[in-house]
C-alpha cells in the first residue's frame, strides 16, 4: 500500500549487552518470556554459584543460563539482570588477569 510502512519484527532474542573480553553476553527473549546469560567458556564455580544464587538455571539445549519473566517480575529481573552481567563479567576478568573496563554494549 502507498504511504504503509512494512513492519520489521527485532531479532529474538536480542542482545543487551556484552563483553567480548570476558566472553559474556546478555539477552532476552520476547518469546520465550526470559533474560539470558550465555558464556563464550564454561565459567568457574564462583560465577555459577552467582548465577543460581540470583535465580538462574542452565539450559543445556540453549547453552545459557536463563530466568523467567513474568508481568510481576520482568522490570526488576532485566534491572537485576544487567547489574549481574556486569559483576560476572567483572569476575571473568578478574580470574582472567584482564583489566575491569567494560568490553561494550551490543
């Protein structure tokens, strides 16, 4: 139609956040209702009990570490989610030796 846009859905999931340093992204999908945490390398205990600790759990189909949204939780878990990326890459990089500067956004 003359003067219709066609409208472009955004990528599912789409990246947040990452840190390419330490080998960490953040995500979230829309369809599957989650926030998402996937790791270039398995990371170390520390960080996986940080994880569970903060109410992820590992999908071994997705290689991630997920948590659901609800209506009742979603704006408080991508809050806490982006605080989290931020301490687990700072841990990455700590066990790695790198500096703490942050890697970028997506």
């Amino acid at each position: 139609m003359v003067g219709k846009r066609a409208f472009k859905p955004s990528p599912d999931p789409f990246g947040i956040a990452g840190d390419y340093v330490a080998g960490v992204r953040l995500f979230e999908s829309r369809e599957y209702r989650e926030m998402a945490l996937k790791f270039e390398e398995k990371p170390s205990q520390e960080v996986i009990d940080k994880l569970k600790d903060a109410g992820y759990r590992y999908q071994a189909q997705n290689k991630a570490w997920t948590h659901r949204l609800t209506p009742e939780n979603a704006m408080s878990v991508r809050i806490d989610a982006e605080k989290l990326f931020n301490e687990v890459a700072g841990m990455i990089r700590s066990e790695k030796g790198i500096n703490h500067g942050y890697g970028g956004r997506v």
